[in-house]
C-alpha cells in the first residue's frame, strides 16, 4: 500500500514529512516556555497571597482554658485555681459573661507554682520568684532557707520517731501506767542518742573481751603454760571493773509506778535482771520492785 505523507499545518505553512523533527522540537519548546510562564505565575501568587476576607493571626491558634479545664490539665481543683488568681498569681482574662479564660502562658505559670510549691516555698515567694524570674539570687537564696528548714525538720521528725520507739519498748519490757506516759517520753526525747553510744561502747568492749578470752582458751589447749589462763582472767577483771564503773556512773532508772528517778547501789545494779532497756530493780521511794526504764544521766 502507498504510504501517505501526514501534513501538519503551522504558521509557516503546509508541512512535509521530513520536516517532522523540526515540527516535534518547535512543540517541545512551546510547552517549555508555557511551564515557565505558569511556574512565575504561581510565584508571584505564593509572594502575594489573595485575601479572602478573613485575616488568621498567631492567637486565633492558641489554646483557651477555662478555670475548670485548666484545673484538669494541671490535677489540682478549680477552687485552687480560683485562689491563685485571686492572690494575684494566675492573671485571667474576663469573657462578656463574666467567666475566667486562662492561657497557654497562665498554664505554664500554674505549672511552676505547684511545683515551688511542692518544695514547701511560701506564696509571698513563689510571687517574688514569678516577678524575678530573669534574676536567680532570690531562687539560690530560697533554695538555701528551705533546705535548712528541710535538715530542722528532719531531725525533728527523728527525734519523734526515737521517742516512739522509745515509748514502744518501754510499753513491751514493763507495765507503764497512763499517768507515767508523759514523763517517759520526755525521758525518750532526752539525750537518746548519748545512751545508744554508750551501750554501743560497752558491746564493744564485752566482744574484745570474749576474744581475748576464747585466744587464751585456744594457746590453753595447745599446751600453753596455765599462767595464760591467770594472765587472761586478771586483763578480763582490770577491762571489765572500769567498763561496767563508767556504764553505772552514767545512767540511771524511772520507776514505772511512781515516776521516780534513781539510782541504784553498784552491786544490786550489777547482778539485777535487765533487758536492753529495763531493769528489775526495788523503787527506794515507793519499795515496788519491778522493771524500771533506764535512761542516760550526766555524772
């Protein structure tokens, strides 16, 4: 079959079909110069947006609380918040209805309240350090108070804590009456931790002791002359007379039915059955003889 030449009509005129090449590169150029065209069209648009009316700032974007909703978010209640505000902290914005609106800013604001706070600060500080948050010598100087006031209260509840267990023991080794309770946790609160020392000191004197004892026993045993054995008891009676000399100087005893204190003779103190916080000794005020509470006493 006869093939027929296509003809293409332009501006130049009727088109061969060699001329095809040309035709295709004129086209591919048209449609280059249309993207260009189009390309800085959607330029100048993006550079000068169309307003359609309606201006969008940056706060018609931003988050608005309610006192209760700020609450929520924050884990507190709205009577605290509502406080806060009144004591000039939270700064909150009225609606036409008289209803208190909150920010993403007062949000952060409450934040850092609760957490000072939680540190224990005062108000009257927490405002001064939200007014001087640019400033850190007043936080420094806060941070230092509170501490100390942390470390008082620390060993406050410490020494509670001694007198309770103190009171507990005293309850468990002898028949405490309800009218002797008050002095015996005055008793407690007073200087406990000089008469743990001191029976701390005494342990570890009876535990040298007992080895000095159980290394003679030992050389005994190999065939070590008995004058070791001499040797051992004389060192245990000159460590052991002064050892249980400065321990009876240095406490004394609450009888539990009349709240007397005493002290008893040195000998009857020394073979008196005791526990680690009583001994079993007779009151020379009342002559009752029971478990009486022992405490430190200065000589």
């Amino acid at each position: 079959m006869r093939s027929k030449a296509i003809c293409l009509r332009t501006i130049t005129g009727p088109c061969r079909a060699n001329d095809r090449p040309r035709l295709a590169l004129q086209s591919l150029t048209v449609g280059c110069v249309t993207a260009l065209f189009l390309l800085a069209d959607l330029t100048a648009t993006l550079r000068h947006p169309v307003k359609f009316g309606y201006h969008f700032d940056k706060e018609d974007f931003l988050m608005i609380y309610t006192s209760g909703q700020l609450a929520k978010r924050c884990r507190v209640s709205v009577r605290t918040v509502q406080y806060y505000d009144q004591q000039g902290l939270l700064h909150a914005t009225r609606t036409s209805t008289n209803q208190r609106q909150y920010q993403e800013a007062d949000l952060a604001r409450l934040q850092q309240i609760l957490a000072y706070q939680q540190l224990g600060f005062a108000l009257k500080d927490i405002r001064q350090l939200l007014n001087n948050e640019n400033d850190s010598a007043p936080l420094r100087t806060l941070i230092n108070q509170q501490r100390e006031k942390a470390a008082s209260d620390r060993q406050r509840a410490q020494a509670q804590i001694d007198s309770l267990n103190f009171l507990e023991a005293q309850l468990a080794d002898s028949q405490v009456t309800a009218t002797s309770l008050k002095k015996s946790i005055l008793y407690g609160q007073r200087q406990p931790g000089k008469l743990r020392q001191l029976r701390r000191t005494l342990l570890i004197w009876v535990i040298l002791i007992e080895f000095l004892l159980w290394g003679l026993a030992a050389l005994i045993w190999r065939g070590a002359s008995t004058w070791w054995a001499l040797l051992g008891i004389l060192l245990t009676v000159l460590i052991t007379i002064p050892m249980f000399s400065n321990y009876y100087h240095h406490v004394s005893y609450l009888c539990p039915h009349c709240q007397a204190e005493f002290t008893p003779a040195f000998r009857r103190w020394l073979w008196a059955a005791h526990t680690p916080n009583t001994r079993k000794l007779t009151c020379p005020h009342c002559q009752q003889k029971s478990y009486c509470i022992e405490e430190y006493r200065s000589r």
